[in-house]
C-alpha cells in the first residue's frame, strides 16, 4: 500500500471540507492507495494522461468538492491539491487551481525522487 503524502495545504484544505464528503474522498484515496481506480477518478486534462487524477464528490447542497493527487509517482501517492469547485467557469477548473497543481506536481516528483534515492541505498 503507497502511503498518502499531502503536498502544500491540501490537507488543511481537504479537513475543511464537510464530513460527508471527507468520508466518500477518503475512501476514495485508500482505493487509489491499494492500487484500485476509484469510481469518483478521472485524469486531469492538461497533465498527460493518467498521471494526475482529480476526485470529484458532490455533497447534499450540490456543492462540488475535488481532490487532485499524482499517481505515478514511483513512491507514495501524492495529494496535490483539494478545494471546492467555484461555478465561475462552468465545469473547467480555474487556471490558478491549476497552477498551482502543476507547482505541487514538480515538488512531489522531487519528493518523490529524494524518497526513492533514499530506498536505494
């Protein structure tokens, strides 16, 4: 089982969401853990590929919460970003959540290969 490294304030960001949507994202993230592809995963556009997946949950008021994580990193599975979906720009993720997604990428891919370095040896 990968452990679930939080990059950033991805987890700060992800305990503030409600209880019932941290419960369905969690499960979720252990899915991804033991390898499985959660129903809620879908690649993130931009990213190439499968890389990069973006959990999407909807809670009871219809607000939309998402959880992006890197998972083909050699190591762990890395949580890149979590945040709730602003309507501004229909069902597109705004380009600062993306930014800073793709800033979180790089800094878990060194993460990633400090860790692996370390096993090695």
């Amino acid at each position: 089982m990968k452990r679930l490294v939080w990059v950033g304030s991805s987890k700060e960001a992800y305990v503030g969401f409600p209880v019932e949507v941290q419960d369905e994202m969690g499960y979720a993230l252990y899915q991804a853990q033991i390898g499985k592809t959660p129903r809620q995963a879908k690649p993130l556009k931009g990213f190439g590929g499968g890389g990069v997946i973006e959990l999407r949950v909807r809670d009871a008021q219809s607000d939309t919460y998402r959880t992006v994580y890197a998972a083909n990193l050699k190591t762990d599975l890395y949580v890149l970003h979590a945040f709730k979906k602003k309507s501004t720009m229909g069902i597109a993720t705004a380009k600062r959540d993306l930014d800073m997604i793709q800033r979180r990428l790089r800094e878990a891919r060194e993460i990633d290969a400090a860790v692996a370095a370390n096993e090695e040896n």
